[in-house]
C-alpha cells in the first residue's frame, strides 16, 4: 500500500511541475526567428506560403503543410522545455525554427 502511494504521489508532484511550463508555453505568441536572434510574426511567411492566414504555431503550420502534401520534419528542442519548435519542409526548401515571445531577443518588421 505504502509503495502505490509513493507513486501516486510522485505522478502528483510531476504532473504539477510540468502543468506550468506546458502552459506558459501555450499561453505566449509565437514567433520565427531568424539565425542572429531577431523575430518576426509568423505572417511573413505569406511570401513562400501564400495561405497562411490563421496559422499562430509551429503545430497549425506543420499541420497546414501535411495536408498540402508535403513532408515535415519537427524537431522540439527540450533544452527549451517547449518553447522552441524547428520545422523543415524541405521540398519547399524551409527550415524554420518557431519560438515563443521570451525567447525574442528583438523583433523586425517584414510583410
């Protein structure tokens, strides 16, 4: 008895440390960021991928990309405990690394 609840309650105590960083995670605006650091929206991918309107994530964007077919590649980097997403699409020639507002250094303006 004493061994099922020492698992219960460690399950607890880990379900309650991870419940916060997934929801700080979800809770943030997501951006592209380029290889210096800057960030820009993610609608300035409308270039390359003309109907991204409603795409905010780097889910909804793979997503996007597997119903037209193409092959994506993701890629969470846990070091960053969700809040850094890459996603290539190579036959579109696009390695994009998506993050959350945080992690920004700057931001540029692109349309």
């Amino acid at each position: 008895m004493n061994r099922i609840f020492a698992i219960t309650f460690l399950s607890l105590i880990y379900i309650l440390t991870i419940i916060p960083i997934v929801h700080s995670a979800d809770s943030e605006k997501w951006f592209l960021m380029s290889r210096h650091g800057e960030c820009a929206e993610i609608k300035s991918l409308q270039r390359k991928v003309p109907d991204i309107e409603g795409i905010n994530d780097p889910e909804s964007f793979s997503k996007l990309m597997k119903e037209k077919g193409y092959e994506v590649i993701t890629n969470e980097l846990k070091e960053l405990q969700g809040k850094a997403v890459e996603v290539s699409v190579p036959d579109k020639e696009l390695s994009l690394m998506f993050v959350v507002e945080s992690i920004c250094k700057e931001f540029v303006e692109r349309e």
